[in-house]
C-alpha cells in the first residue's frame, strides 16, 4: 500500500487530501502540520507535529514514504526537496535554486526581464533616496513589491504619491536593506494557469480566476484570496495558448538553460491587456484559493500523474468539462488584521466541499483559529449562474458570522449573461 506525505496546513493542502484520496490504494496520508479539519470522515488521514527539515526527512524515511507534496513555501525555500532527494525520498516541487527566482520579487523582475518575458514596466530601488526620486517621475497609480532581507514580500497599490512615499518611508525604516519594485498598473481581466510540471513534460489545469479584495464589488484591503472559479468558459483557447508559448514555457526553459530545472506546481499569474497576455508574477504553487476549485476537477488518478511527472513517464491529465466549481473563501471578523478566534463554523450541506484553512476544535466544535482564514466551501453547477445564487444562498442560511463575498466569479457571470462563453 501506498503512503503520502503532505508539508503544509491550510485549505491548499485539503484540497491535494481530497485529490490523493480517489487512490484506493492510498493506506494513508500524512499531512505537517495539518489542520484537524483535515481529519473530518476518514481515518485515512493522520496528522504529525514535525515542522523542521530534518524531522521531516527522518519522518519520511521511518514511515517509508512513497511520495511528499511540498506545500510549505518557507520549507521549499529552505531546500526541503534538496534535502529529501539527497537520502533518495522521492518529493514534488521544485529545489531550493529552481525556486529562488520566486523567492523575492527583484529575482523575479530580473528573470522575466532577461528571459524577455510580457510583463508591467518597472523601477527596482535599493536605497530610500532612490525610491524617493523615482516616486517623483511615476505616472499613479502604481504597484510597489517590496522586499524585505528576512524574506517577506508585501503588494500594494497607489494611487499618489503621497500615500507611496509614506510606504517606502515605512519600508526602509524598517529594513534600510529593502528592495522595492515600482511597475506600471496593467489593465484588462486577469486569470491564472497552474500547471503541472515534471522531467520534460508540462501538465496544464483548467484556467482558474481568484478574487483578493475583502468585500464583494472588489473593495476593501487585498489579501491572499477571497475565493476562485474555475473553469473560465469566456477565455478564448488561442489565448491561452499564447500565454503558455510567451510566459511559461520560456520561464521553464530559461529555468532549465540555467541548470535549475523546475519541477511542481507553477501558478502564471496573468492579465490580459490590449497587447496581449501579460505576466503579473509566477508562484512555485497554487496560491491561496485556486487549488480548492482545481484539483476536485481532475479525473485521473493524481498519484499516478505525479510519479510519471516525476519518472519523465508521458502521461496526461484528464479534467471535467461540464460544470463550474466555485469557491468561497470564509475568514473571521477583523481579518485581514487581528482576527476573532473562537468563532463557529457553520454546517454546510453535504455537496459542498469544505476545504478547511485553520480551525481548531472546543467541545466536538470546529471554530476559527489565529490567521482569520477558515476554510473554503466549494460547489458546482453546470452555469456560474447557478453556482454563485446557490453558493450564497446556501452561506447566507447559516447566519454564520463568518465574512465571505457574493460575487466570487462575477466576470464570468456577466460573459454567461451576455452570451459570451465559448
């Protein structure tokens, strides 16, 4: 029998729980840290408090693991697959170098720019006398990413100078060896591909959009994901293939040019502008919401994908083709800043998929735990029509104090509407 070991703890790393269990052939699951709504209906599960690099591995090699998935980006980073991979543990994701183009978002900016690569114009400053004349010579609004030296990254837009200056102000004060991207605000729909990659081969999922604004009609601060849909019938296939000819595949080949071959998740962050597709950033995973309205779509075996992944084996991945799955992201009050513990969690009916995020458990009670970000609950209809009134619906009917938005999806409400899916 076949034993999985899974590195993270959020709704992300449910999902790939969910996915790994259509295997009967999975005995069981380790998940690290995990979360113990993971471990609702299935003893299949189990959760291990080991956090550390070396615990894993020596986790891994007692338990004769068969297969870890990488979650934990910090881990990733740290050179978590370099580790496993030198005792010989097979692991999914990418090594410490063919990551650290993610690692910051100066790498970042540095790669694509040198791989020629569609993205937003920029200005990278590295000192507060230097981001304080740029500011001067910028068209608002803009996007600044910064860097931090302890690996933080931060996103944020501005629509004047005042409100940047008072940031960079704040961001080298507090790190005077800060890095600070500056780019040009990019218009158009935005959309995601997250494909599988493995030893000369590339898997692509279903497109997926996501919404980050707190409150419905986009407002409110931005934070790592309000909810996503999938899959995006509006989205003309010529355009998708151009995205992957002009912003994953020379990333990939760059990537092995350099000799540090990526192999995992990438998630393609994308906007689609009057000039084409282009790159808004990468992730060396899915992000925050998307995996949850992704992974339930697939209707191979998952396990076996990725070994061949793993192995240079061909193989194929084959997705659902007729319904919408939409999810909604449910976070406590006061997030995204100090968020309420203890609250609730609602019960859902039986055909929504419940994907938790951090929850604790008081008297056989799942509440919300100390991030603010609880779970994603994720349905699916063959229109997004009726995906988004019965989501809300179904949400509304618990009373749940909970926030969550409405309108998750609503541009391709409104091209379903119109009439204009393909």
């Amino acid at each position: 029998m076949t034993q999985i070991l899974i590195v993270g703890s959020g709704a992300r790393e449910h999902a790939f729980v969910r996915a790994f269990l259509k295997n009967k052939q999975i005995s069981r699951i380790f998940v690290a840290p995990g979360n113990v709504g993971m471990l609702e209906a299935t003893k299949t599960v189990q959760l291990v408090d080991f956090k550390t690099i070396d615990e894993l591995v020596s986790f891994a090699q007692a338990e004769t693991i068969d297969l870890t998935l990488m979650g934990d980006a910090s881990l990733v980073e740290a050179g978590i697959v370099d580790e496993f991979e030198k005792v010989g543990l097979r692991a999914y994701g990418p090594t410490n170098e063919a990551s650290r183009f993610n690692q910051t978002k100066a790498h970042m900016i540095d790669l694509v720019n040198a791989l020629k690569i569609p993205t937003a114009p920029y200005v990278k400053t590295e000192t507060l006398l230097e981001a304080k004349a740029v500011l001067e010579t910028l068209q608002y609004p803009i996007v600044m990413k910064l860097d931090r030296a302890k690996g933080t990254k931060e996103v944020g837009i501005y629509d004047n100078r005042t409100d940047a200056l008072i940031s960079v102000n704040q961001y080298y004060m507090a790190d005077r060896h800060a890095t600070v991207v500056m780019e040009d605000i990019m218009h158009g729909p935005e959309f995601s591909i997250c494909s599988f990659v493995g030893i000369d081969q590339v898997l692509h999922a279903p497109v997926v959009q996501s919404n980050k604004r707190l409150y419905d009609n986009s407002v409110g601060p931005l934070t790592p994901g309000m909810g996503a849909n999938s899959p995006i019938r509006w989205l003309n296939p010529a355009i998708i293939d151009q995205t992957i000819a002009h912003l994953i595949d020379p990333l990939l080949e760059g990537l092995v040019e350099q000799g540090t071959p990526f192999k995992g998740v990438l998630q393609t962050d994308v906007i689609l502008t009057d000039d084409g597709p282009k790159l808004i950033e990468y992730h060396t995973n899915f992000e925050q919401t998307e995996a949850q309205v992704i992974l339930p779509q697939l209707k191979s075996d998952l396990f076996e994908v990725i070994t061949q992944l793993l192995d240079g084996t061909p193989t194929a991945m084959n997705w659902q083709k007729d319904n919408i799955f939409l999810g909604a992201t449910l976070v406590a009050p006061g997030y995204p800043g100090q968020s309420q513990k203890g609250v609730p969690i609602p019960e859902l009916p039986a055909e929504v998929e419940i994907d938790f995020e951090d929850v604790e458990e008081r008297s056989g009670q799942f509440i919300s735990a100390t991030s603010g970000r609880v779970l994603t609950a994720v349905i699916q209809r063959p229109t997004m029509t009726a995906a988004q009134i019965d989501l809300s619906v179904m949400l509304d009917e618990t009373q749940t104090e909970l926030l969550y938005r409405h309108d998750i999806g609503k541009q391709a409400l409104d091209a379903e509407q119109a009439g204009k899916e393909k």
